[in-house]
C-alpha cells in the first residue's frame, strides 16, 4: 500500500469507508489511455489495446506490453499532469469533511499511482492510501508498470478493486465506493452504496445494484448525509395501475372519430402527458375538443373499476406515513387522482393532491412542484419526487428536484437510468430504505 502520510482520524460510531476511484472521478479526465499515447514509441500498443476491447486481456496485460516501448522522464509528467489532470474541484472540501467525521477515504484506481500522486502535490493533498499501479521513470527514459494489487486469480485488472475492497470488509461497518467506469464495476456488487457517475449509474441501475447518480463530490456530503423530509409522487403506473382504463378510453376516442388503435404499451408511452397534450398530438386540430369530451365522457363511467392500487404502494405510503410529508403531482385530472386516492383510502395520507385542470402547468412544467412546496413548506433540497418515466425524471429536474425512478412494465431500469434521476428502484416496497441518510 502506497501512503503518502500516515493519520489517524478519530473513529465514529460507525466506521465508514469510502473507497474513490481517479481516473474521471477524483480527476475529472480520464488520464490513463493519453499518457500511454503521449509516450509511446511504437505503433504496437494499438494492438495491444484492441486486443483488451476484445477482451482477450486485461489492463495489467496491455499495461505489460506497453511499457517497454514508453519513455517518459519526470519533467515529461509533470507537464503531462498540468495540461491533461484536472481535480475535481469539490474534493479538498469532501476530503475535509470525511476527516472531520472521521470517514476514511482510500483511492483505488486501475491507473498510475505517480499521476495521481503528481496531481495531489499539486494541490497541496496528503495523507490517502493509494492503491494503483506503479509506475515507475528511470532515469534513461524508460517505463516501468508494475500492479501490485492485481488479483492472480484472475489476472485481468492492474488493481482489483474487489481485492481491496474485501481487504477492508472486516474493519468497517459501511464501505461506499465512488467510481464511474468499467473498473468500478467489478468492485460496485461489493459495496454497500454506490455513488456513481456517467455509465456506472447505468450499470448498477441495470444490474439491481444500489446506487446514487452524482456528478461530483461537492454535492457528495449532502448525498451520503441528508435526510427526505417530504416526497411527492406521480399517480399512474406508480401508486395505481389505470393504464388498461386509459388505454381503453384513448381507443374508444381513436375509434369514435376513426382513427387506428393503438396498443397498450403505445398509449402508456404518452400518458405522462397531460390529456391535452396528448389529444393534440395524434388528433386533427379541429378535432381536439370533442376527443377530449370523448375520452372524459367514456373514461369517468371505467375508471374506478378498472384502477387498482400497484404492487406494494399501499403498504410503502402505510409505512411512511407520520414520519414524512407526502403528496400526489400527476398529469392526471386532479379530480380523478382525489377520488382515487379516497377509494383507495390512501387521500388523508397526502398533505397535497395536485393534477391536471387544477390551475398549474402540466409536467414536465415545474408548476405543480412550485405551488405543493408553497403550500406544504417542504423544501427543494430535502423533497424528492417519485414517478415511473422520463417525464417524472424531466419535470423533477424542471423544479430543482431529485427524482426517484420507480421500475415498471413499460420502462427498464436502463432506459430510466439514462434520462438521469438520482436513483432508480426495482420495486416502490424499497422506497422508505432508499429514503433513510446512507451515512
């Protein structure tokens, strides 16, 4: 283990880990493939690099085959370092606050430890345990790459994370790792929370890994700390099931005014938008009016019989309720989603029940969000909103909140993913958990 100054910060009731990769986390560039190719004397290494794309190697593999055609002196780094690394700028100040509660922070990265050590001087950072390859510049030039923390099991990465990680497991009650790439995902399973930029969000929403998105550590603290006072949810496919009723009303209008019928999943696809928005869309303009009319006329005789509630939602609002304030913003009539929610026996659950027709903008707008937080107090930073689409994930984002991406028939956990809500959960029933401060 690579150290640059040994500390000890005084222990917490729980001991916390936090395990930070550098390339594209702590360093906001990804530094690793440009040294290589700054400093490389033989076209071979391309090679070499398909070679790891076809994953018939790993990095400590392409690490083995280049380095003896590198050359590279202290000076060269130095410049490289100044002109290609670029620290996140939020990380002194994390830095500072894990060591004021006593929250180790390790680097673990399958780069070089001498880039990541040259950036830290340059910032005037001490103190973190790095695990890293190591490089080596002799004093002719040339290149040494040796990974020390490499898994002989396996033989792939210069630094198995997942070594370092299991290394630590039993001296900390929490290890959170903070990483963005492909070498984090080996290690991300292991974790007890993920906070995760660009793709590893992805990855971990697509393979059921608990993960926050985060786009740097300065919003770090009040990720792994804060605690929800108060979430809204939206209402169709995340607290009820209607979209059989919704979809048979839409094609009772198409069918009325002879228009094609569309399938289920079509219809959903667009029910996040308001009534209006949608009629608009695949109606002739003239016709607008009166295939709204037709969907209300037809829609209000269905829609109690034909809702019920979604799997586990009754039981997540039971177990909130009392300990947070909760609401309802949804594209749905207003009047519709209150009625609803008295059938269901859920309305005095809810501080607000806001919807369409009730004096605010539709989602994606951020009105409704705007006129929930002025009447309830709830606060921007301490509210989330809880909805199944990108729409939900569209229209949380408009009002400045997080959103909570609730996985359903129609859209994956990837897909949600993409669009960039804060989390994504498999199933409502993991909602008050995902709501508790990490740390």
């Amino acid at each position: 283990m690579l150290s640059t100054q040994k500390r000890q910060p005084a222990e917490t009731p729980e001991r916390v880990l936090i395990l930070c990769d550098f390339d594209g986390t702590v360093s906001t560039k990804d530094t690793v493939g440009r040294l290589v190719g700054e400093h490389i004397t033989s076209p071979e290494w391309r090679f070499h690099v398909k070679r790891y794309y076809r994953e018939e190697i790993g990095s400590k593999g392409v690490y083995e085959a280049v380095a003896p055609h590198m050359r590279m002196t202290r000076e060269n780094l130095e410049d490289f370092v100044r002109q290609h690394a670029a620290l996140d700028t939020g990380f002194p100040n994390f830095l500072e606050w894990a060591h004021g509660r006593g929250i180790h922070v390790k680097i673990v990265s399958d780069g070089f430890d001498a880039t990541i050590l040259t950036l830290f001087r340059h910032h005037g950072i001490q103190g973190l345990d790095i695990f890293a390859n190591n490089l080596i510049l002799g004093q002719d030039g040339r290149v040494e790459i040796h990974s020390e923390y490499s898994n002989p099991e396996c033989g792939k990465c210069g630094t198995c994370k997942l070594n370092i990680l299991k290394r630590f497991r039993a001296n900390y009650d929490k290890i959170i790792l903070i990483g963005d790439g492909e070498s984090d995902r080996h290690v991300a399973a292991g974790a007890d929370m993920v906070l995760a930029l660009h793709e590893l969000f992805v990855y971990c929403a697509a393979n059921g890994i608990p993960a926050v998105r985060t786009q740097g550590f300065a919003e770090v603290p009040r990720l792994l700390a804060r605690s929800i006072e108060a979430v809204t949810f939206d209402m169709d496919g995340t607290l009820v099931d209607s979209l059989e009723s919704i979809a048979d009303a839409f094609n009772h209008m198409f069918a009325e005014l002879r228009y094609p019928p569309m399938s289920l999943e079509e219809v959903v696809r667009h029910t996040s938008i308001s009534l209006k928005d949608f009629v608009h869309n695949f109606l002739k303009p003239d016709e607008a009016e009166i295939g709204i009319k037709i969907f209300r006329d037809y829609y209000r005789t269905v829609f109690r019989q034909r809702t019920k509630m979604m799997p586990g939602a009754l039981e997540t609002l039971a177990a909130l309720n009392g300990t947070i304030i909760q609401g309802v913003v949804t594209n749905k009539r207003g009047e519709y989603a209150r009625q609803l929610a008295e059938h269901f026996g859920f309305a005095d659950r809810m501080a607000r029940i806001i919807g369409a027709e009730d004096g605010f903008k539709a989602k994606p707008a951020p009105d409704m969000f705007e006129e929930f937080m002025r009447s309830t107090g709830a606060g921007v930073e301490n509210m989330i909103y809880v909805g199944d689409s990108p729409i939900d994930i569209q229209a949380a984002r408009n009002a400045g909140l997080d959103a909570f991406a609730i996985v359903g028939p129609i859209f994956s956990s990837e897909e949600l993913a993409l669009h960039g809500p804060r989390r994504v959960l498999n199933d409502i029933r993991e909602l008050p958990a995902a709501l508790d401060p990490i740390l």
